[in-house]
C-alpha cells in the first residue's frame, strides 16, 4: 500500500511493535508490547521519521502507549493523524496488511481510493 501511495523502501522504514513472533500466529500479549517497547522508542528516536505509520490494531495501541494515549475503536483511527510529541512525530494508523481485504470495503474506499486516502493524509503530515 505504501509503495502503491508513491513510498518506496528509500523513503520507509519499517519495523515491528513486538521483536519476536508470537507462537501460533496469535496477537501479542500486552507484556510482549510492553517490553518490545522501549526497543521501538528508540529506533523511533534514532530514525527521526517525518511520520509513523502504523499497520493494525497492535502496532497502533503500542506507539501510542508511548505518550500515554489510547484508542478507542481502532477502525475509527485508521487514517487519523494522531500527534505524538514525546516522540516528535506523528502517527498515521492504516489496517494490517493481512486484514486490508476484509475492512477496506468497510470503510467505504475501495483499494485504489484507500490509496489515494493514505498519499493524501501523509502528504498533510509535517
């Protein structure tokens, strides 16, 4: 989706909430989250992104814990720019890739305007 939007791998960075895969293809528990945590800080830090995208529900709820925030109902937040200045970025939740096919329709977009919607809302990113 990214590389669809016009982001390729020179202009991403791409990481992970939890630093190990849960066995079973389960979501990680939120102590796996919180101890991956820190780990995300820094690269956050260290990278310095103009924003962070975030792919899911879990990715989402874990750079958002950093500044102590929270959701409420993650399809409300997909493409809502979300402030985080502890980290001096912002975040930008947009659906897992491997749950695209499934809520894109839900949201009303079909793939190419779910695209557009993501080129749109980074470009608004500063």
């Amino acid at each position: 989706m990214l590389a669809d939007a016009g982001y390729g791998h020179e202009d991403c960075f791409f990481s992970a909430a939890v630093r190990c895969h849960p066995e079973g293809n389960r979501d990680p528990t939120a102590a796996e989250l919180d101890n991956c945590r820190p780990f995300l800080r820094e690269e956050i830090e260290t990278i310095e992104p103009r924003a962070v995208v975030t792919t899911g529900k879990h990715a989402t709820e874990s750079v958002l814990a950093i500044e102590g925030e929270a959701i409420d109902g993650f399809l409300d937040s997909v493409l809502d720019p979300k402030p985080c200045p502890s980290l001096g970025v912002t975040v930008v939740p947009i659906l897992h890739p491997s749950y695209q096919e499934v809520w894109i329709s839900r949201l009303g977009y079909d793939r190419e305007e779910y695209v557009d919607a993501i080129r749109e809302t980074l470009a608004g990113v500063r």
